[in-house]
C-alpha cells in the first residue's frame, strides 16, 4: 500500500473466499444436474459449461489472472477521481456507479471507465482490514 498526502492506493489481493464460493457453487449446481433427468449428452454438456464459467468466475475475480481483472485502485483526494489498475497493466480513470453494492462480507465495485465497465468484488481477505473498513464507510 502506497500513501500520500492526496492519494491513497489499494492493493487488491487474491481472495479464497471467493474462491471457495465459487467452488461451493460449481458442486451446488453439478448436484442439482444429477438430479435432473437429462440425456447423457445434455448432462456432459451442461457439466462443461458449468466449469468453463466457473474457471472463467475465479481467473477473473478470485485469483485475478484474467487481462481485466482489478489489482489495484487508487483514489487522488485533490482532484477526487478513482484510478483502477488492471492485471494486463493498464491504467484507467474510472467513477464508482450507483449500481456498487456493499454488505458486511463484500463490496460488489462497479467502475466506469470512458470505453467500458470494470467490476471488482471485494472481500475482507482481498484488501487489509484498515482500507477495508474505510473503503465501506466511504461507499455508504
């Protein structure tokens, strides 16, 4: 964490919370697969794609290797702007949106940007505990 007198920048860790979610998910989901009368075919193919999005769930927000997956935010209080750092290094001037979401156990960070929308899903593991309840009491 780097901080200075008109910026502060958040880290944004792997989460094995969200990881474990997402894992508690994939065998939620295949259980109820079985349970449901399908053809082989159908059943094989519902599997594969279960676990093509669930891999694509934790590359991107859990263990944040996709290209687009956030690993960084940094807010400049002179200025007032929000600054997201992308896995693939890029830098991009971002507003937090109406649509975040923020509860006891995650912050859901909707992020605009001049080209597209970046989310991040926070979890007490993935930023320090200090940032983690300033970053709450700032969205709320």
């Amino acid at each position: 964490m780097q901080q200075t007198a008109s910026s502060q920048y958040i880290n944004i860790y792997p989460s094995k919370l969200l990881l474990l979610f997402y894992t508690m998910i994939a065998i939620t989901v295949e259980i109820a697969l079985t349970q449901i009368h399908l053809p082989l075919l159908w059943h094989t193919a519902c599997f594969a794609l279960l676990c093509l999005y669930i891999t694509y769930l934790i590359m991107r927000y859990s263990l944040l290797k996709h290209p687009l997956s956030v690993t960084g935010l940094s807010y400049q209080r002179d200025t007032d702007k929000w600054i997201v750092f992308l896995r693939n290094k890029k830098m991009l001037d971002v507003k937090i949106s109406t649509k975040t979401r923020v509860t006891r156990h995650w912050i859901l960070l909707e992020l605009h940007s001049k080209n597209r929308d970046h989310t991040a899903i926070l979890t007490i593991d993935s930023i320090p505990t200090k940032l983690w309840s300033a970053l709450k009491a700032y969205l709320n």
